[in-house]
C-alpha cells in the first residue's frame, strides 16, 4: 500500500492542531491573552490516534470532519485582517491536504482494492 497519503495525513492533522491552537492563544487571538475560541482544536484530537494507526474508518469520518476546516479558513481568509487572513490561508491549505489525503487513504485501501494472496 502507498504509504504517502497516511503520512500527509498525519503531518496535515498535527499541523492543523498546532496552527489552531497557536492561531487562538499567542499568535493572532480574538482577544488579548488568549481566546476560548482554541478549543476549536479539540475535535482534532478525536481522529489522531487512528490517522496514526491507519484506521481506515477514521479516514472516512476525517474527511468530512476537515471540510468545516476548510470552511473557517476561506471565510477568515476573506473576512479578517492581518496577520489572521494568513493564518486562515495557512488553515485553509492544511484542512485541504487533510480531506484530499483522507480521500485518498480512504480510496486506495478500499477492501475492493487490495490484493489479497490466494493460497
């Protein structure tokens, strides 16, 4: 199996967290010292540890969990001023190489895809 989509994956869903997080809390929050609005990290970490393991199933339920990702970032890339509009375009970059690498998982390592050894 090609390993390139698990490992976009992972680097796309850990960058995302740690963008998010850093986005609310230091570099560009809502308000000085910090915003609630970081929590908006924590359904990240629902998929981690099954992007890490190659779960399948998390890929599927992933890519749909990155489009509202996707979406904050084109609508803050628009909306916002400096230097949030380029973090939202960084966000909106990330959450579309984590959907179209989940896709990609998800397609390639389908039951109807993989070879299976006959004895």
């Amino acid at each position: 199996m090609n390993p390139w989509p698990n490992r976009l994956a992972s680097g796309s869903l850990i960058g995302l967290l740690f963008l998010c997080l850093a986005w609310e809390l230091w570099l560009a929050p809502l308000h000085p010292g910090g915003s609630t609005l970081a929590i908006k990290a924590l359904p990240l970490l629902f998929p981690l540890f099954g992007i890490l393991r190659g779960k399948r199933y998390t890929y599927q339920w992933t890519s749909m969990l990155a489009l509202a990702y996707l979406i904050e970032g084109v609508v803050r890339t628009v909306s916002d001023t400096p230097p949030s509009q380029t973090l939202a375009a960084i966000e909106t970059l990330l959450a579309l190489s984590l959907f179209a690498s989940c896709v990609a998982y998800a397609r390639i390592s389908a039951p109807s895809r993989v070879v299976k050894v006959v004895d």
